[in-house]
C-alpha cells in the first residue's frame, strides 16, 4: 500500500519533480548513489542523521521533518523527535 508519508517515497517524488537523476543527485548531494537508491526504496530503514541531514540540506527540510516521515523509526529516533517536540 502506498503511504505518501514514507520517507523514501517523498525523497524519490521531489528528486523526480527536479528532473534529477540518482547518478545527477550523488554529485550534487555528496552521497552514493545506491546509498540514495536505498533510502528512496526504504531498504534503509532508519537511515542515520548524519545522510538525513545531507538530505535535508539538499531540499531544504530539517532533520525533525525529515524523521517523522521514516515508517519504521529506530529507538533513537523516536527518542529525539519526542525532545524536539
């Protein structure tokens, strides 16, 4: 079932509304592009802040955005979205 709130899903619609590719988007974000590929598919998981903060830089979003989309957050995660609340 599709969930427009998935993490990957959002990435992977507005990298496609700015007519990038994954190879266009590694250049430009710093990350590889099968580490891209893995977070839009959601084979990551919970991805770690360090590749949401490349993410959020890039389409200007926050890390605490970017957090409250994961489907399956870690315990760490939800620890700090809860304090940033």
């Amino acid at each position: 079932m599709y969930n427009p709130n998935s993490l990957g899903k959002s990435l992977r619609l507005k990298r496609k509304a700015l007519g990038l590719t994954l190879i266009e988007l590694e250049s430009q974000m710093g990350l590889s592009s099968s580490t891209i590929s893995m977070v839009e598919t959601g084979t990551f998981r919970s991805p770690s802040f360090s590749t949401l903060t490349l993410f959020g830089a890039f389409y200007n979003m926050t890390l605490i955005e970017l957090m409250k989309m994961i489907d399956f957050p870690d315990q760490k995660t939800k620890e700090y979205i809860k304090s940033h609340e």
